[in-house]
C-alpha cells in the first residue's frame, strides 16, 4: 500500500505543477493581450489558436496521454 500512497503523492505533486503551469501561462496571456492593445491588434487570433493545437498534438506524440484529449484540454486553455 505504500507504493500506492506514493504514486499518489507523485500524482499530487504533478497536478501542482499543472496549476503553477497553467497559471504562469495564464499572466503570459495577459502580457500578450497588454502588447495587442497597445499596437491596436486584434486580441483574438484563430491562426495562433490553431497553430497551438497543432503543437500541442504534435508533442503528445508517443506520450501516454491521448492527443485528442490533448487537444480538448488546450481548446479549453486557450
């Protein structure tokens, strides 16, 4: 049961850095969104949202989580 507990705590210890992750990329966005105001730019860019699926797809590659899942996962994020 110990290696359960552990594994666990793995799992808990990666869903922290998911958070710190998500959230970091979270004040990045408003950076961006600070830069496009400034110069007058559209805020929404779906060739850029696109271009992020895509790489995000792309390095799920050979990993164990679905792409496709992935991909829903980051449709959200973005």
């Amino acid at each position: 049961m110990a290696a359960l507990d552990e594994l666990r705590a793995k799992i808990d210890e990666a869903d922290a850095k998911i958070v710190e992750l998500l959230n970091t990329r979270a004040a990045l966005v408003l950076q961006v969104k600070a830069a496009k105001e400034k110069h007058k730019l559209d805020i929404y860019s779906p060739n850029r949202e696109q271009e992020i699926i895509e790489r995000v797809a792309t390095l799920a590659e050979g990993g164990s989580f679905p792409p496709q899942s992935l991909e829903r996962i980051f449709r959200e994020v973005v």
